[in-house]
C-alpha cells in the first residue's frame, strides 16, 4: 500500500481513504527518517498524523471530500503516544516561589498570574487590557488561544488578580505584560528563581498550565470545569492530570505502610 500511494508526484482527495491512511502511518513508523537519519518519535508521528488529519477536515468543510477517512481508523490503527510527563508545582511550591525574589518582577508577576488561570505563555504575551472586563464583582479574561484559536472566556480569582500589574494609564489596547522578555529569557529567570526557592524540578513557563490543572482537581473542582477552564477540546485531554490526583492519592494512603 505504501509503494501504491506514497512517492507518487500528484495525489488527488479523492484518493485519500482509509487504505491510504493507515499506509501512511505504516510509513511515518517504518520507513521515514529525519534530516538526521533518525526515526520519528510517536509524539511527532501523532503530530504529522494530526496536520494531514486537519487538512483531510477542510477539506470535508470544503466539499471536497464527503469526510475524513482518519475518523473510521480503529485504536489498534492509530498511533499510539506514551502519555508525556507533567511537570507541575505544588501549593507549597508555588507559596515558596512567592516567597523568594525573582531576577525579573515582571516574570514573577506572569507566571504566577498564570498559575491561577491556566494560560499559555504566547496567550500571556497576547492579553491586552481590553480583553478584561467585569460581571458584577467577578473579573474575566477574554482569550482568543494562539495555540487553538478558540475563543476562551476565563473567571479570574482575586489570586490572578493580585499578580497582574497595575494600568497605570495604560491603553485598552496595550499589553497587561507589555514589557514581559522572550520565551528564552522567561525561562532563564524561572530557573533561577525557582533554584533560588528551593525547587529542584525543572521549571518551564508551562509548568504553571500544569500547576493550574492540578492545583483545582486537587481543591476539589470536577473535571469537565477543568477541562473548560483550561479551553481542551475534549474532557479526554484534561484526564492526564486528573490521574496524576490519583497517584498522589495513592501514594498519601500507602505512607501508613512505612510507619507499621
């Protein structure tokens, strides 16, 4: 199947059904190498998989294809990705972070700003002071994701609050982290300041989404509010961390076995 369909020159839709997409998968796991002669792990498998995937989806929007033939792919089909490590901070982490100066304020202010609303750094870099309005005495972040485009309505605590920075005149169409470093710099400062805490996990800008994510199943909140709160797809995406509350749960009961 892969000799039939991959390497031809010109492939049209309407060629492209179920056959030709698991050959294709075949081919991403057997045969295709990177620049460097490596082949791809199973996460860049699912990536490629998910680009083709979207276009096929278009392409069904466009009317030129009656649907996507990926969707009839049976789970033994698929590419299957070994559930990724999340990195996350406790409460008492995330209290010590506080506690300990940071090499750039503004950094500080961003990401625990983020630790308590669960936004994406390049959607940080985004929020301007229009995007925030008030309901009453609930404050809300209006979010269009980079990452999804989806258009997200986010409630923010009076935690989220406290660390954003003050207007101080500024626009409605200016930055709320106007004078925030780049992706690089952010992630130099929160390894220090988090070496500075005491903190020996490694600390991306992304561990505060984590953080976020655990921090409310761990206080309580049920999944699929999670799950919206965070702006996943799919409950599914959100059931990651909801495991991780379990292993912790596990781990709390089984320390009465190291004291008997």
């Amino acid at each position: 199947l892969v000799s039939t369909y991959i390497g031809k020159d010109k492939v049209r839709m309407g060629d492209i059904d179920k056959d030709f997409c698991v050959a294709f998968i075949r081919w991403l796991q057997s045969e295709y190498r990177t620049t460097w002669g490596n082949p791809l792990s199973p996460k860049s498998m699912s990536d490629y998989v998910g680009y083709f995937s979207t276009a096929l989806n278009a392409a069904v929007r466009a009317d030129i294809i009656p649907e996507n033939p990926f969707m009839s792919l049976t789970p033994t089909e698929r590419i299957k990705v070994p559930e990724s490590k999340r990195e996350f901070l406790t409460v008492d982490e995330i209290k010590a972070l506080i506690a300990t100066e940071c090499p750039r304020e503004d950094v500080k202010r961003a990401y625990l700003f983020a630790c308590y609303c669960g936004l994406r750094l390049s959607d940080i870099y985004a929020l301007r002071w229009r995007d925030l309005s008030k309901d009453g005495e609930q404050w809300r972040a209006s979010v269009v994701m980079k990452k999804t485009t989806k258009p997200l309505y986010i409630p923010l605590s009076g935690q989220a609050l406290k660390w954003m920075p003050e207007q101080d005149g500024s626009e409605s169409g200016d930055h709320v982290f106007g004078n925030l470093v780049n992706y690089g710099n952010v992630n130099e400062n929160l390894k220090k300041w988090a070496e500075a805490a005491g903190i020996r996990k490694h600390i991306s800008y992304h561990t505060s989404r984590h953080s976020f994510a655990t921090m409310m199943l761990t206080l309580g909140a049920d999944l699929y509010t999670v799950s919206k709160l965070l702006g996943h797809s799919s409950v599914r995406h959100t059931q990651i961390y909801a495991r991780i509350i379990d292993r912790k749960k596990d781990e709390a009961v089984n320390l009465a076995d190291s004291v008997f």
